[in-house]
C-alpha cells in the first residue's frame, strides 16, 4: 500500500524549516514522510502480453500561449524550438520537450523537474505560461502493437503515415480528453486530467489486454 | 464515422473531436443598446434552419480547440467546406454540383434557377 500516509509523525505538518518545503527533486526521494507525495496511481502496474502499460513520474508541465512574434523568444527561453505545424512536437534532447495543441498553444514537458516557469519569466514577448505540473498525469503505453491499444478509445488514424515518430494531437480516449504524443514508434505517451487518470488507466489497462490477445 | 477537416490541424479528424457552435456569420450590432426590438429578436433569435446548405461555427474542442465556420448540407450531413474564423462565406454555387437539389433551398426563390450567376431563365 505504498499510498498510504505516514500517520505516526505526531509533528506539526508545516514548520518554518527549509527541510518541510517541497523539493523540487520531481521523483519522490528524499521527501519528508509527513509531506511525502502520493500520486493517484502509485503502485498499479498492468503488464499482460509484450504490451505493457506505464505510469510516468511526476514532471514539470507549462499551459504556454503566445502569439507568432513570441515564439522566437519563448524557444530561445525554452532551450529548443517551439514546434510552428500542427501535430508537430520540439525536443531538446535532455527530457524537456514540447508538444503542439493549437495555433498559439503548447504542451511543455520537462521530465527533469526543471522549473519551465522560471524559465519563461524573463521573456518580454507577450505570453501566458500556467505551470499544470500537477494537473496532468502521464501514462506510457509501450510494446509492439501500442496503437492498437491506444486506438481503442482513441478515433484518431494511428498509422505510422499519418502519425509519425514525434506527432502529438489534443484528442480523446473513450469518454475523456488526452494529450497523445509518439516518442517512438511503438510507444506512446498518453497525458490526462490528474481526476480522469483512474479512468484512463483502467481503459488502458484493458486495452493492452485486447490488443495483445 | 464522419471526418470534418479543421483548417487550422490542416486535416480530416474524427468528428468526437468537434462540438457544433450555432449559426455562422450572424452580425452583433456594434451598438446594442440602439437597435430596435426587431433587429434585436433577427440578430438574438431568428436562425435560418434552411434545407439545404447552412453556414455553422465549429469548434475542434479536443483538437487545437480553435472555431472556425463550415458549410454543410443538412440533408446529406456533408460538409462541404470548412474555414477559418473571420474568413468570408463561400461562394455557395461552387458546391451546388456536389449538394443536389437541395442546395438551392437556400437561394432567394428569384434565383433559384440562376445556377451559373447568369441570365434568368
Ligand atoms: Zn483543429
């Protein structure tokens, strides 16, 4: 039950220490047990077939809008360049990657924990960047075959012509919305609301089981 | 399923990714507080509800989540052309090959036979 909080600390929960504040480190090492962090689906695995089913460490997630004359900036910010065509992502190679929603907005993932705000703030060009680290959950769905299992809630066309090695689509599975990306070939990085991550493991998880039988 | 092609993903996508939003191209006045009750009720209640083609706004909700404008065939559930918010309508003549007799319903019944914009017959 590795959810479970750690009720024999009779100590208050918040002290004037730096020792209480919640690091930065995105893992959850080294955090105090009284703060410790639980995610919604800590400890669940789903492994049937060569399928299998991930759920992702916590990451540092940016909501950015900006309008074309920003982006310029924003990438030099960002340390990579904001991807201009629809379906398209940017990766700087270290974790850090960005995923194309719309005309004028972005997905930024940095896998690392760095802080994507901080990043952003000394840019002038108009801009709105929202940290939503802890909005999103990320699942992987990895294995030959992954986007037959994807493809079980998700309408969209899968193949590798129509969505290559780096695309990325705001987009459905079954009855919620996601953000899909396509690190790999045979993988795929599915980002949902933290309140629908039951749901979409629990759709995921039978997926893989029909896409593998 | 239907495909509807969103001009800002550049693509035909899934139609569980769009939401309808009404009639397009209906005009709010610049000055609400000064036009009459009539104009009023035109602009607030009256829609066209043709059978034939209409002009609609689109949203690609769980997609860019931009709106744009389509035209559709409402008794084919074609849609015959999708474009950018802010874009003019399209010339409606140009689909009425593709959209069959009911294209027409919604021409004014003076040109009704006017298929290539010329003399009436
Ligand atoms: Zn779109």
């Amino acid at each position: 039950m590795p959810t479970q909080i750690d009720v024999s600390n009779t100590s208050p929960r918040r002290t004037s220490s730096a020792k209480q504040n919640v690091p930065a480190d995105p893992s959850h090492k080294g955090q105090d047990k009284a703060l410790r962090r639980t995610g919604p689906l800590d400890g669940r695995i789903a492994v049937p077939g060569g399928l299998s089913l991930t759920v992702l460490p916590p990451a540092s997630r940016l909501s950015l809008r900006a309008p074309a004359g920003s982006v310029a900036d924003l990438s030099a910010a960002l340390g990579m360049d904001l991807p201009r065509s629809p379906k398209t992502s940017a990766s700087d190679g270290k974790g850090r990657f960005a995923l194309w929603l719309g005309p004028d907005e972005w997905l930024v993932v940095d896998e690392a924990g760095g802080d994507l705000v901080a990043a952003c703030r000394a840019v002038q060009a108009l801009h709105s960047a929202v940290d939503i680290s802890h909005r999103n959950v990320g699942l992987l769905v990895s294995g030959q075959g992954a986007a037959n299992a994807v493809n079980a809630g998700c309408p969209q066309d899968l193949s590798l012509q129509a969505f290559p090695v780096g695309a990325c689509s705001r987009t459905v599975l079954g009855k919620i919305e996601m953000v899909l990306y396509r690190p790999s070939a045979d993988s795929f990085r599915i980002e949902c609301w933290r309140s629908f991550a039951d749901y979409a493991h629990a759709f995921l998880a039978e997926a893989i089981a029909d896409a593998s039988a | 399923m239907l495909l509807i092609r969103c001009p800002y993903c550049e693509e035909e996508r899934p139609e569980l990714e769009f939401r309808h939003a009404g009639e397009a191209h209906v005009v709010r006045s610049s000055d609400m507080a000064e036009i009459s009750d009539e104009a009023f009720e035109q602009f607030f209640f009256i829609r066209s509800n043709p059978k034939g083609i209409v002009f609609e706004r689109w949203r690609h909700l769980h997609g860019c989540a931009r709106f744009f404008n389509a035209a559709r065939d409402t008794v084919s559930d074609r849609f015959l052309a999708t474009y950018k918010a802010g874009e003019p309508k399209p010339d409606v003549s140009k689909f009425a090959a593709d959209a069959g007799p009911a294209a027409y319903a919604n021409v004014p019944p003076a040109e009704l036979n006017d298929r290539e914009g010329g003399a009436k017959q």
